[in-house]
C-alpha cells in the first residue's frame, strides 16, 4: 500500500508541473513577445536613424562640393 501512495504522490506532482506549465506558458510566452518586439523596434529605429544619418553625410558632401565648385 506504501507504494501505491508513492506512486499517487508522484503521479500528483507531476500533474501539478503539467498544470502550472500550462497556465504560466502563455504568460511567459507573451512576454518573450513583447520583449522580441521591443527588441525589433529598436533595431528598426537604429537602422532608420543610420539612413537619416547617411542621408545627411550625402546631403552636406553635395553641399560642399557645390559650394568648392563655385569659388
């Protein structure tokens, strides 16, 4: 009988675990989600603030060139 409540108590516990990982897994998963897009959202904001940067690097290099051309 003293392995049956062995097995019961194992047997509970690991439906527990199997419980508590389903609930908690959507919440963890969501917040791997919001964490990934933050991350995308500063990437993208990084690769956007190079262009702008380039952009006006091309834009002062024309300005100048044209200002040398015209003394």
């Amino acid at each position: 009988m003293k392995e049956a409540k062995d097995v019961l108590r194992i047997v509970g516990m690991v439906l527990l675990g199997l419980f508590v990982f389903l609930v908690v897994l959507p919440f963890v998963l969501k917040a791997v989600g919001l964490a990934v897009g933050l991350l995308a959202f500063l990437i993208g904001l990084a690769v956007n603030l190079l262009y702008f940067a380039v952009a006006i690097a091309v834009g002062y290099l024309i300005l100048v060139g044209i200002r040398a051309l015209l003394r």
